[in-house]
C-alpha cells in the first residue's frame, strides 16, 4: 500500500467533502458477527448441534460477502471507468482544491501523507500479529492432546494388554467383526468407560465455557473486531470511498466487506479446533 494512494484520497476529500472533513463510511446494512454461533460447552460433538449451526453460518457468510463483493466490484469499475475517460480529473481537482482553501488543503495533504506512511508500517506489523496468534492454536491443541493421552494413559495400557492377551489367542483387537469370547468383552467395556471417563474430566477443563480454548477463541475475536476490522477499514476503505467521491461515483449499496472476511475466518478457526472434541463415548461391543 502507497503513499500515494492517499494523497488521492486527500485530494478527493478536499473537493468533495464539506469543511473539508473525510466523507462518513456508509452504515452497515447487516452484521456478520450476528451470524456467528455461539461456541459449544458440550464434550461430545454429538451432543449438540453446533456443527450444522457453523457450517451453516460459515456458508450464509460467504454468500453474503461474495453478493457485496460484486456491488463494490461493479462501483470500482465505475471509477475506472471515469479515471480512464478523464485521466486529467485529479490533477484538476487538486489544482482546484488547493485554491479554493490551500491552508487547510496542505493540512489536509500532510494529514493523508502521514496516513499512507502509517499504513506502510503498520500492516505488516498487523499481518504480523496476526500470524502469530494464530499460531498460537496448534501448540494450544498440542498441549490439549498431551493432557488427554495423560488422562487415558491407564486405559491405554489396559487395551494394550487386552490386545495382547487376544492376540495370544489368533484374534486382533479392533480388526473387522470378531468373535471375542465374553470375558474380553466385559474388559473392553470396562476400559471404553475409563476412556470416556478420562476424556470428561479433562474436558470439564479444557472445553469449558471457562475453559482455555474459549478463552482463546475470545482472544482471536476481539483482535479481530477490536484492531483488524478498524485499520483495515481506516487504511483501506476509507481512502477508497475518497476516490469515489472525487469523481463522483456514486457509492449507493456499498459496504466494507472486512468484518464479513473476519467473521468467516473466526467460525473457521473455531470449526477446526473443536473438531477435536470426540463424536460420542466409545463402547467395546
């Protein structure tokens, strides 16, 4: 992102604007974060509905930020339009505008230059963050992971003895339909109840209302709502629409479509990670 990008934006603003304030951003007409379900407490995915609510929401998302996309494509080629049949429009109106007011013109341009400069450091410093936090979620699960086969640790030794003691005997633990004979299939209960057992108190803590997935999902949402969603709007917008204004293109039925691309990859994010969380308890036979 240029500089220079902004200095058009300034120059747009300066003839178009009253008082030589930047225009409002048009009022969002839907909020995508409504859409968003909230997150599931339940231990076993079975348990709720959540999985068809996400996807649900991750597509009603999508479709709503590609119908917008078309709208704001179909204005920016409105203004191509107009740059390429009167190239000589900003230089024009720049001229214009800096004798109409020129004090606060040259503090409007300085104001637009900062802005460009601001942009140049600042989103890469956001990508940055950015990335980070979302690493942030593979060594969370891989603690998760750890906790669990912890948890499970003495029924995993009781299966791997089971499997053992069976195979002694000509029959594989867990291999297509066996006929195991019945003191092998009161062991494998009782170990599938030590395993569910194992996975419940492991996720009383980790899947949690109060829990450090929650916790960090609500962290990757307010950067998002809080600090990617207004930047990208103030640096990316926000110059955008000033161009439009400068050459009075008209902007009816635009809106930003970041919070749109945020709440998608929210939903995203939240769909991967519990996806962990099992089916349903486990049972020998």
């Amino acid at each position: 992102m240029k500089s220079r990008v902004f200095v058009a934006a300034a120059v747009a603003a300066l003839v178009c604007a009253p008082g030589l304030t930047a225009p409002p951003m048009p009022r969002a007409t839907a909020d995508p974060w409504a859409k968003v379900p909230a997150l599931p407490t339940a231990c076993y995915s079975r348990q709720d509905k959540w999985w068809e609510q996400i996807n649900a929401a991750i597509n009603a998302v999508n479709e709503d930020e590609q119908r917008q996309a078309a709208i704001n494509a179909g204005i920016e080629k409105k203004l191509n339009d107009a740059t390429r049949q009167n190239p000589m429009a900003m230089a024009q109106a720049m001229q214009q505008a800096m004798m109409k007011d020129p004090q606060n013109a040259q503090k409007y341009m300085a104001q637009a230059m900062q802005k460009g400069q601001q942009a140049n450091t600042e989103v890469p410093a956001q990508l940055d963050k950015e990335k980070e936090l979302q690493a942030e979620s593979k060594p969370l699960m891989q603690q998760y992971k750890a906790v669990l086969d912890k948890a499970r640790a003495p029924a995993a030794a009781r299966e791997a003895a089971l499997a053992k003691k069976l195979k002694a005997m000509g029959i594989e633990l867990d291999v297509g339909e066996q006929d195991y004979p019945p003191w092998a299939i009161q062991e494998g209960n009782a170990i599938a109840r030590d395993w569910d057992q194992a996975y419940v108190a492991t996720c009383a803590t980790w899947w949690s209302a109060t829990g450090p997935i929650h916790a960090y999902m609500k962290r990757y949402k307010d950067y998002l709502v809080q600090e990617r969603i207004p930047y990208q709007k103030r640096l990316i917008d926000e110059p955008a629409l000033d161009n439009y204004k400068m050459l009075n293109v008209p902007t009816a039925g635009w809106r930003t479509t970041t919070d749109y691309t945020a709440a998608a990859e929210y939903m995203k994010m939240a769909s991967g990670l519990f996806d962990k969380r099992d089916g349903d308890p486990g049972e020998f036979r």
